[in-house]
C-alpha cells in the first residue's frame, strides 16, 4: 500500500473521540496544575487571611465578650457568605473557558477529538474544586484557631454551627462559579456582568421588602443556615429587619433550588460552549 493509499485509508477514518469521562478526568487534572500556578491564587490566599486575623483578635481580647458559637456565626456569615464566597468565585468561575479565548489557547482544546461539553464539564469542576478547597481550609483553620488550648470552646452548637456553614458554604461556591463560568463563556466582558451581578442583584435584592428576595441565592443560603445568630448585632441586617418581610421556604425546597442552579447553569455553559463559534485573530 502506497503513501496515497494510507492517507486514503485514514482520511475515511476520522479520529475517534475520546469518552466524555475521560475526557472529563484529563482536562480536570491539566486545570488544576495550570491554577495552582496562577498568581490569582496567591491573592485570594491573601484575601482569605482576613478571617483568621479576625479569629486571632477574637482568641486575644474576646472570648469573655463574644461565645465562640456566636463569633463562628457572625463570621460565617458576615465575612464568608456576605464577601469571600463571592470573591473567590468570581476570580476563579469567570476565566474557566474566557481566559482560555482571551489567552487564544482554545484552539490546542479544540483540535483534538474532544468533546466540548466534557470539556467545559471538567475545567469547571477544576475550578469548583480548587474555590471550595481555598475557602473551607481558610473556614477550618479558623475552627483550629478557635478551638486549639480552648477546650471549652468545644460543644454540641458549635459543632453544628461549624458543619452548617462548612456544607452552606461548599454548595454556595459550586452555585456561584457554575453562573460566573457560565457569564464568561456567554458574554465579552464578565467580570463587570458578575460585579453587577453580585452588587445590584444579590446583595441587593436579597434584602428587598418583597418575595423578589427569593428570586437570590444569597436567600437560600441563608435559609440553610440553621442558626441565626450570623444577623445579631449586624447593621446590614438591622436595616433588614425594618424593610423586608420575612418569607419561609422549607429547607429541602432552598436546597432543591441551589442544586438545580448548579446543574443548570453547568448544563447551559457546555451547551453554549459547545455551539458557540470562536474566531481567534
């Protein structure tokens, strides 16, 4: 068989595509060592050192004025969910396939048999990954802190409060990077779409005196939270209490919700990667 007859034979057998799992798993691993060698990690290592400093003043000088149940609470919620949730998610979820157009290295993902939605599948879970492994660590060095030579620290509530926000947090960074992934795949700018986003939708109608406050995440994040004591002594929450009116929803329906967030804004994402047309100059 001559040259012309290989290539004949090959042309009428185009490479075949690898297994969407498979895929998945090499993508995912290739993710992970690319960001963990992005500065944006050492900055957001940074960023989550603030709760600890908070931690280390509260070990000092307030353990007799403030318990340790209602510190963890307040930090939790105030400084985590209200701040650092977002941050990290949108740091990490908006380049999961932007920087990847940006940085024109795409076409390297797309010359070989791979499928598209696996592909977005898997740097999104990179992604996913290393987001909630930066800020549950921060959330349990925080709780070693807190509770390292201070054995009274240690009791049944504090214990719950610290799994609650531990689980509430983990399934607010998969809700938040799925949309942010999700903004950077769909639009040229995503970084000021995700800060309004953040800012004129979340932290703001979240506190809205009507049911739209439902339509937030940041409300069912909240309604997970089994203990309250996060909104004592909160000005944000003062103002609150004097202009929302207070809705409930079952704790499996607030859960139901933010996990079809997740599996719909992931599901969009690789739809739209997958058909969206990229022209690389």
């Amino acid at each position: 068989m001559n040259t012309r007859e290989l290539q004949q034979a090959y042309a009428d057998k185009p490479p075949v595509t690898l297994e969407p799992s498979l895929t998945i798993g090499l993508v995912y691993n290739a993710a992970v060592k690319e960001l963990v060698r992005r500065k944006r990690l050492v900055f957001l290592g940074m960023a989550v050192v603030f709760p600890l400093v908070l931690t280390i003043i509260w070990r000092v000088y307030g353990t007799k004025q403030i318990s340790p149940t209602e510190f963890f609470a307040n930090i939790g919620g105030l400084v985590y969910l209200k701040a650092l949730v977002y941050l990290v998610s949108l740091f990490f979820g908006v380049p999961t396939i932007h920087d990847e157009v940006e940085g024109r290295t795409i076409t390297y993902l797309f010359t070989r048999p791979l499928s598209r939605g696996a592909v977005y599948a898997g740097r999104l879970l990179a992604v996913q990954s290393i987001s909630a492994l930066v800020l549950t660590a921060s959330l349990a060095v925080c709780f070693l802190l807190m509770v390292v030579g201070n054995s009274q620290a240690i009791n049944l509530d504090f214990v719950e409060v610290y799994t609650n926000y531990f689980l509430v947090i983990l399934l607010a960074v998969f809700c938040y990077t799925a949309i942010f992934a999700f903004m950077g795949t769909v639009f040229k700018r995503p970084l000021i779409w995700g800060i309004l986003y953040i800012f004129a939708w979340e932290s703001t109608v979240s506190v809205a005196p009507m049911r739209l406050q439902m339509w937030t995440l940041e409300w069912h994040l909240r309604n997970l939270i089994v203990s309250r004591q996060d909104v004592q002594a909160s000005l944000t929450d003062f103002v609150r209490g004097l202009l929302s009116v207070e809705y409930s929803l079952p704790l499996w329906g607030s859960l139901f919700i933010l996990l079809a967030v997740v599996t719909l804004f992931t599901f969009l994402g690789g739809l739209i990667f997958g058909r969206k047309e990229y022209v690389i100059n």
